[in-house]
C-alpha cells in the first residue's frame, strides 16, 4: 500500500486532535538545526543463530535524528529518512509540516517521524502515547526475544543445557517473565532430523527449568513448513505455548489451516506472523480471513503511522498486534508508546541493549510488565558528553 494511501486511514483520526492542540503551541516554531547520527547499544550478551542468519552478536545500532526549533524544543528519536527529505525540513514549521496536503508527518520523513513526535509531545507537554489515543494499559506486556541458538555456539558447546538456563535466569533478572525461544537449527545449520530434535531439547530444557507459569513462545524464523510446525506441536502437546511466529511462509491458506489444527486440540496458542512483509497492504487477506492472530509488522519499517494503521485494520477482527522490534533499543521504547496508546496490543519485544548516550528515565521492566515515562515526548534526554565522544555523526545540517 502507498504510504500516501494509508495515511488516510483511521490512525490518523486518531493523531489529529493531538496534533490540533499543537497547532497554537507550535505555530511559529521552526526546524533550525538536524544532525543525523547512529548510536551503537551494547546487548547483556551475544545473540547467537537462528534459522536463517548467523551469530548476531553483541552489538546493535540504531540510526536516528536530533531536530532541533527555534523555540528551543528538541525532538529526538529513530530516523532512517535520508539527508535529502531532512534538509527539506529545515525553516519549515513543524505543524505545517504536518498539515502539507494533509498527508501527515510520514509523508515528509517515511516511518521516521519519532523526532518529530517528540516535539508535539514536548510543545504539549504530554507523553507521545496520549497524543496517539493512551487507551492501553498502564504497564506494557513485553517479552525477551534474545534466546536464539547458544548450543551452536562454540563456548557452549559442551554445556547448552546450562546455558539456556542461565539465559532464562538472566532474562527474569531483567524483570521478564515471558520468552520467545528460537527454533529451526535444521533448516540450515544441523540435519533436518537432528535439528528438529535439538529444538525438543532446548524446549524440554528451558520448561523444566522456568516451569510451568513461564510464559513461553517459539520463532522458526520460517525455518519449518506446514507439517513440521504440526510435528513439534504434537510432540509437546502439554506445552502450553503462548504463540508460534513465523513457523513457515505465511500464506492465508496454510495459516488457517495450521489454526484450524490448534483450534482441534484445545490450545490457546496464538499464531504470530508478518514481521518480513514490506507493505502494510500485504496484511489484508490475513487480517479479512483472520488467518494471523498476531501482527507483526516491523516498528522502525512502518513508525508510528503503519503500525496505528494496522492496528485499526485489525481490531474490528479481534487481532492484536505485536510490533516486530530486534536490533533496536529506541524501537523498543516506540512499542511501548504504542502499547499504552491502543487496545489490542500484545506484547513489545525486548532486544537486551543499553548506551550512555541516552538517558532513559522512567522505562522499566518488573514481573513481566513495563512501565513508560509520564514526561513530555518520549522522555528521552542526551546525555551531551557521551553523545560528542561516542555517537556517530552523519550529518549536521543548518539554516
């Protein structure tokens, strides 16, 4: 779908009286200054395989923009725009922006228009989950996606089994009480049979271990297919599995058909799917045949804009939604605004990492629940030494 298409869509009714109120509080104010710069987080250990890709490692960036107004009010956030729709930016108001052929932000900065929300929240003196509706819950359900493949890693070779315990313990000192554990070492890295059987083990391994209130979800990173995902389910059918992500390629027939297999036994797992799709048009069948029960398109691809439209298309169904987020920290405090600002979320997912250049206040995980910061926009300050010494500075561009 264009992004021009779906910025009509009901997401935007929702962002306008916001963005209306903004409309005194920020009527001479001007984009001066932008610097475009990428900050590099650490994750609390190495990210191993999954089906497709090989180690993740520790490290992970996320590319974002300071968009600095004569008023003094600085916003702050993810960006992938490029330096050319970003200068277009400077001089200009910041609610004319929004109102250029009543397009919205995304027209301007495509699924990058955190900094720009930032400042409506700070002019408004509100958190950006208001300005996008603030129907959900106080406290956000997250999981731990960060238990990919330590048995294929050579220092744990020998000793998998402890591994994954201690990744589950460390995980739950984090404040996490569900987990989504990586699956499908037999689509590439191990024969099919042993990988199959290698994904039992660690499965049998990390419920033993958390027990049975531990909240527990699979992704195979579509390392299986349609009979596969069947299998594993019917070799652990007192699992209780919380959801099943990207078992195959989705397709709207194989999707019913592997809920209509769920729906047979009496489990309440939950089919979770979407996170490689490239348009928010790709959605439609499953959400028209209800063929996916969680929708994962990804936060940093859509924004804030896609991901609140997706959401609107799929409520009426009775679908929730779960942002697709790895390899970025501020993509997970986008979640949690979108979280707390609509009600059919789910659950935002949680890639272990932490820097010094941001300062966080007020983001925090406690019995599987996260809490999301009253203060104005995102609550998301500069730390000004660590940013001069350790961001990478694309560009700077001025007036």
């Amino acid at each position: 779908m264009r992004r021009r298409d779906f910025l009509a869509a009901g997401a935007c009714a929702t962002m306008a009286p916001a963005l209306l109120r903004a409309a005194d509080a920020l009527a001479e104010v001007k984009v001066t200054r932008i610097i475009g710069f990428d900050v590099v987080s650490r994750r609390s250990k190495i990210a191993g395989k999954n089906s497709r890709l090989d180690v993740h490692g520790d490290r992970a960036t996320d590319r974002m923009a300071r968009i600095m107004t004569d008023a003094g009010i600085e916003g702050v956030g993810n960006c992938r725009a490029n330096e050319e729709q970003l200068q277009a930016l400077i001089g200009k108001n910041v609610i004319a922006l929004h109102q250029r052929g009543g397009a919205g932000f995304a027209e301007l900065l495509g699924a990058g228009t955190m900094p720009l929300w930032d400042i409506v929240g700070k002019a408004l003196n509100e958190p950006v989950y208001k300005l996008l509706g603030g129907a959900g819950p106080e406290r956000v359900p997250v999981y731990d996606g960060s238990i990919y493949f330590a048995d294929l890693l050579p220092q744990y070779a020998n000793n998998w089994a402890d591994r994954f315990r201690e990744e589950i313990d460390m995980g739950r000192k984090l404040g996490h009480r569900a987990f989504k554990v990586k699956i499908g070492r037999g689509a590439k890295w191990m024969p099919r049979a042993a990988g199959d059987a290698r994904d039992l083990e660690v499965l049998r391994t990390i419920r033993r271990h958390g027990g049975p209130e531990l909240i527990i979800g699979v992704d195979a990173n579509n390392g299986y297919d349609l009979a596969g995902a069947k299998r594993l389910l019917a070799e652990l059918p007192d699992y209780n599995f919380a959801f099943t992500e990207e078992m195959f390629p989705e397709t709207v027939q194989q999707c019913l058909e592997y809920k209509q297999f769920i729906a047979a036994r009496g489990w309440k797992t939950l089919l979770a799917d979407g996170e490689t799709q490239g348009e928010l048009e790709a959605f439609r069948p499953f959400i028209d045949a209800r063929a996916i029960d969680v929708l994962q398109g990804d936060m940093n691809r859509f924004g804030f804009e896609g991901i609140l439209t997706e959401a609107d298309w799929a409520r009426p169904q009775g679908i929730l939604v779960a942002p697709h987020n790895w390899g970025s920290l501020v993509g997970y405090y986008m979640q949690l605004h979108v979280g707390r600002a609509i009600t059919n979320f789910y659950r935002a997912e949680h890639d272990p990492l932490a820097n010094d250049i941001l300062i966080a206040d007020g983001y925090a995980i406690e019995d599987g629940l996260a809490t999301v910061p009253d203060a104005p926009g995102f609550g998301l300050e500069i730390n000004e030494e660590r940013f001069a010494s350790e961001a990478k500075v694309r560009f700077d561009l001025r007036g």
